[in-house]
C-alpha cells in the first residue's frame, strides 16, 4: 500500500528549492509558483514512486514547471537562455538556503511590513490566515497586501538583500506562530536565528536568540496531558530546560552589556525575570514593569502595553492593572481576558466570568478558547455556592 507523503519534509525542502530556482534567473512570484506545482506533483507521486533524492526531485520538477510557464509567456522571452541553463537530474546540494532567502525576500523594492508577510507566506509556510492574525488584520487585507509584495517583486533581480531589521521581524513572527499556533515552527526559527547569530554580530540578533530560547524552555510545561493550555503562573518549573534558560541569560547578559538596547533584548529581559523566579510569588513585578516601559517606549506597541497592564496589576494591585487598562483600545486582542483577570484579582467574579466567556469568544485558536471557558465555568460554579 502507498505511503503518505511526509509534509514536514516537504515543508523543510521548500524554502531550499525557492531559493535555487531564484538563484538560476526565476522571478520570485514565477518561482513559487513552480514550486508550488512541484509540490502538489509530489503529493501526488510519491505515495507509490518515491524518489531517492526528494531534493532534486523537487528542483528538477519546479524547474520544468517554470520553464513551461516561461515558454507561454511571450512577454519574458528568455526561452531560449532559461533552457541552456536546466540542471541536470541528480543529487542537488545540501547547502541549507533558507537564511539566504529570508534575506532576499527582505527586498529594499518592498517596505518591512510587506518583505516580513510575503517571507512568512512563501519561506515560512504560514497561511495568510495566520499571518493576518499576527498583524492585527482582517485577512482579506492581508491578502491584498502579499498580492502586491509578489507584483513588486516580479521580474526584479535579486542582487539587493534586504536589512537584518526585517528579517528579524519575520524570524520573530515565524516562532509566535510554532510557539503558539497551528503549525510548529519554533524549532526552525531558533536554527535559523542562531545561523545568524553566527554570521552577523549584532545584539539584536542576540536579543532574539535569548528570548526564542527563554520561551521555548517554558514549551514543556504549557500544556497538560490532556492538552489544555497551563497558564505561566500554574506551570510545574521543574519541566522548564534550565540549560536553554541558562543559554538564553548569557547571551542576553552579553547583548545588554554592549549598551544598544533594542526590542528583543527588552523583551528577552522580561522573559529572563520570569525564568529566574523560583516560583510566580517571588517573580519580580516591579523590574518587569520597568521592563515593559522600556519596551513601550521602543516599540510603542498597544499590545506591549496591554502586557504591561497585567504585570502593573501584579506589582501594584489589581487595580492599578485596571487604571491602566483605560486608555487602550478594547478591541485589542486579549483585551477581554487580560480585564477578566485583573477583575477576578479584583474580587469582582461576575465580571471576571462575563469577559472570559467574551474573550473565549474571541480567542485565537481552540487551546486559548478551551482555557478560557474552564476559566468562566470555574468562576460562574463559585458564583452559585
């Protein structure tokens, strides 16, 4: 009987293809394209044919593909020099290209926001659903937006990489979403951040290293056997990694010290005051929140401030988490639990269970929402006793 195709493996060999078909003269938006059609070929052949080198498979197959959609169209005319060029069946290179395409997606022909979307669409594999939730936008606008990153692209010569601010920015939303999402990216995000660490000495990059490495020491504990989200407070530290922790401070230590503070170091120190707490009585909300203000004050983020609500909450009462709440918007996403929250912390329980059914409600995948409602019943069965 066929086998299944592996997606993971697909998914892995992708950007390295991309990058390969750009390389050899494909525009960008041609290239995926290709790939694309190369990928649903597999899927297609390789339950009952599967090759011995999936790699160059996939080149080979992208490649023809590409050159067939070359040849119909009569504006390109480059048939003849993009056939002189097809690399011959056989073992590709092993040379992983995902780094360099993350830099050539970065393009100086596009702004940050949209190089940092089309990389995460076409490098990242996430879907535009995913990438709008990590903008804050609805999704057909965000499909808007990829569909002129890939005209602007098209046809442009690939001599130019974009800056390190960018690719930054795409690593950092590429470990959001394995972290947190639908699709388990966080590893990757690491690996690739690390490569670039080692190629480019910069604190930021340090910065995001430490702070990928501090979250995902955490990864273990977020969730219990049966699924269900743990929120940072109830989770068993004995199941953290202190030796990602340890990593994640010295590489953050090193970055601070050099005295050009940025965002991921700003946000890795706050994920590092969390991780060196014995426990959630003894973390250090005053510092945090000290913390958050920096972070504030660089991105002035409504998001960094939202967080920052519930660490005011925990350094100076209820409350004060409260006071600060008002002058934010109340559509910002976990708006509703982060108010359910500081109102439980309150003493106001009827409150707390009306907006954790909203947040509920709103909540961006099925672990979240799951928590949530546990959360509502919990208070609303307190309410009846």
């Amino acid at each position: 009987m066929p086998s299944e195709v592996n997606s993971d493996l697909l998914r892995s060999l992708t950007p390295s293809v991309l990058g390969i078909l750009v390389r050899r003269g494909a525009d960008f938006a041609a290239a995926e394209d290709a790939v694309q059609d190369a990928l649903v070929e597999a899927v297609r052949v390789w339950p009952a044919d599967p090759p011995r080198d999936p790699k160059g498979w996939l080149v080979t197959v992208a490649w023809r593909r590409f050159l067939d959609t070359t040849r119909a169209d009569t504006a390109r005319r480059r048939r003849e020099d993009l056939i002189d060029e097809e690399p011959p069946p056989g073992p590709a290179s092993a040379v992983d290209d995902t780094l360099q395409l993350y830099f050539l997606c970065a393009h100086p022909s596009l702004t940050p926001s949209s190089a940092v979307a089309l990389t995460l669409r076409a490098v990242g594999g996430l879907t535009t659903r995913q990438i709008a939730r990590a903008y804050l936008v609805p999704e057909p606008t965000m499909a808007q937006r990829i569909s002129r990153a890939k005209r602007t692209v098209s046809g442009v010569r690939f001599d130019r990489p974009g800056d390190v601010a960018t690719v930054l920015r795409v690593l950092y939303l590429v470990f959001n979403e394995g972290y947190s999402g639908d699709v388990d990216l966080a590893a990757e995000a690491i690996r690739l951040t690390r490569q670039l660490a080692a190629a480019i000495d910069h604190p930021e990059v340090a910065g995001l290293l430490a702070l990928m490495l501090l979250h995902h020491a955490r990864r273990a504990a977020r969730t219990a056997p049966d699924g269900s989200l743990v929120p940072l407070a109830e989770q068993d530290r004995g199941r953290w990694d202190t030796e990602s922790i340890a990593e994640g401070v010295e590489i953050l230590q090193a970055a601070l010290a050099r005295d050009r503070l940025g965002e991921f170091q700003a946000q890795a120190a706050i994920a590092a005051l969390h991780a060196d707490a014995p426990t959630v009585e003894e973390t250090d909300w005053v510092q945090i929140v000290e913390w958050y203000d920096e972070l504030a004050r660089l991105t002035d983020s409504p998001v960094v401030r939202l967080n920052r609500a519930v660490a005011v909450g925990e350094a100076d009462g209820p409350r004060a988490g409260l006071a600060a709440l008002v002058a934010l918007d109340d559509s910002l996403p976990r708006y509703a639990a982060v108010s359910a929250y500081l109102h439980e912390r309150d003493g106001d329980l009827t409150t707390a269970a009306r907006l954790y059914v909203e947040a509920a409600r709103k909540a961006p995948n099925l672990a979240e929402r799951d928590h949530l409602t546990r959360q509502a019943a919990r208070l609303n069965a307190r309410g009846r006793h």
